[in-house]
C-alpha cells in the first residue's frame, strides 16, 4: 500500500496547456498574483508544511463543523458496493475512510456470485476499489500510515498526481469525490474537464468546498474570523501562520457558488446543483457525466 508517484495523464490534453505559451501569465495564489507556473509549488509547500496537522487546520477553520459537512458529503454521494472511487486531492484519507466506512456497513447485503465465479475474500466483499490522488507526497504518506493504522490493506490506491492531468484512463471511475481541493488547483476548467474524463457514463462528480457566505450579517464575523483568528491560531498551534493565511485568502478567491455551476456545466456535467452547508461557509456542488 505504498503511495506512488505519476506524471501520466491518459488523454489529458486540455491540461496540459496551462503552461503554453503563458510567458508571463500570472495566477492568484491567495491574494497575492504569482507566475503561473510557480502556483503548483507554493501549493505543494502550503500542503507539505500542514500534513502533519491538517486534520487540526481543518478543526481550525471550520471550528469542527467540517465533520459534519463530510458526513452531509458522504449522504449524497451515497457510495454502493461494486463502485470504483477517485477521491482527489484527499491524501489524508479523511473522505476516503468514510467511503469505505460507508461501505462496510452493508455487510449485510450479501452479493450474488453467479456460477462460475470466484467467491469474495471474507471481510472484504462490500469493499469498492478506492483511489486517493493528491498532489503532495507528505500527505499521501499521513494517509497511508493513517490507512495502516485502521488495517485497510488492500482497498485502497495512493497516487501522487494532478489534479489537472490525472493519471489515469478515460471513463476509469464510478465517482470523483473532492474535498477542499478545487480552490487550490491553478486552473480549474482543466480540473472539471479532467473529472468528466476519468468519470464513467453515468458517473457522479461531488465537490465539498468552501464557498460563499449567503447570510450578509454572518459574512462580516466570518472575516473577521478567517483573516485575524484564524492565521493567530495557525501560528500559536502550528506554528505556521503565512499557510493558514494562505489558506483564507483562497477561499475567497474560489468562485461562489451559481459560477462554480457554470464552470462545471462548460466542462460538459450535467444534471449540475449544489447544497449550501452552514449558510454558505461551505458548498456541496454536484454533477454527472451523461
């Protein structure tokens, strides 16, 4: 259960575009405009420098409600046995665990094994193929060991990748699962057209993302909170505060909610909704490949 490097993208060419013929282009990195191509490896170092605590971070900027939000992400995505999983930008584990957590308590739901066919391995028979995909090595490894720590052995792959040229074959995955990832990505069309790429027909595209406040006299504590308590906390706890500052400044920079429908409808999802969390701190955003 190692977690493997890739730089293969099957069929990914829109992605790999974001580099030409850019000379001079530039990209949001928080507040602060960067060269295009640099966005990748400050991200990177933002996510190398929390991995060890980014369960804590996440604590930190939701106040532990992000626990919730999860839950409300694993109801929707209601993940059956017989599936196949991609989890993005999730190397932790945090969502991929509940997937398969979910997925374990149908035990009681015995498949049907038809003549012929080989018998499930006892204990691993509701279990779908999980793969988690994350940009960032050091995460990965936390998710691994953390994977180790709960006996999961064989239901799951770790795979160092992008999230905008995704190493793996066109129409490989039942679902694609994202979880505060999408705002760290340098250019999100090429994320949401990889998402379609990897998804079978029929298959579900799930993003759980910070997102814009709906509730005008919420909007101004939440500011407060993420742009003054928040980074005071990442330097008292983790003694990193230009990450977590980082890491507010995104989210205000992620598109709301009605323009991130859009985007996914121009990458070609269909059936496209999204569910506010938390009077809009968070957004569940939904779609399909038909």
């Amino acid at each position: 259960m190692s977690a493997k490097s890739s730089s293969s993208s099957g069929s990914a060419s829109s992605s790999s575009k974001v580099g030409a013929g850019t000379s001079g282009a530039t990209t949001h990195f928080g507040y602060q405009d960067v060269p295009l191509d640099e966005k990748r490896g400050r991200v990177q170092g933002v996510f190398e420098s929390v991995a060890s605590n980014y369960d804590l971070m996440n604590d930190l900027m939701s106040g532990g409600i992000h626990r919730l939000w999860k839950a409300s992400m694993i109801d929707w995505l209601d993940p059956r046995p017989g599936q196949t999983f991609l989890d993005v930008a999730g190397g932790t584990g945090d969502i991929a665990f509940r997937i398969d957590e979910r997925l374990s308590q149908a035990k009681d739901d015995v498949p049907v094994v038809l003549p012929g066919e080989d018998e499930p391995d006892e204990g691993e028979e509701q279990r779908a193929p999980i793969t988690v995909c994350d940009l960032t090595l050091g995460m990965l490894e936390v998710g691994r060991d953390r994977g180790l720590d709960r006996g999961i052995l064989h239901s799951m792959d770790w795979v160092c990748g992008n999230a905008e040229a995704l190493p793996f074959p066109d129409r490989s995955f039942d679902a694609y699962s994202i979880a505060f990832g999408l705002r760290n990505v340098t250019d999100i069309p090429a994320a949401l057209a990889e998402a379609k790429r990897v998804l079978k027909p029929g298959g579900r595209f799930l993003c759980l993302e910070f997102s814009q406040v709906v509730i005008p006299a919420f909007a101004s504590l939440y500011d407060l909170y993420s742009f003054k308590v928040l980074p005071a906390m990442g330097e008292a706890v983790a003694k990193d505060r230009a990450s977590y500052q980082y890491l507010a400044e995104s989210i205000r920079r992620f598109p709301p909610q009605e323009d991130l429908i859009a985007l996914m409808n121009a990458a070609g999802l269909s059936m496209t909704s999204y569910r506010n969390l938390s009077g809009g701190i968070a957004a569940l955003h939904s779609g399909w490949r038909i």
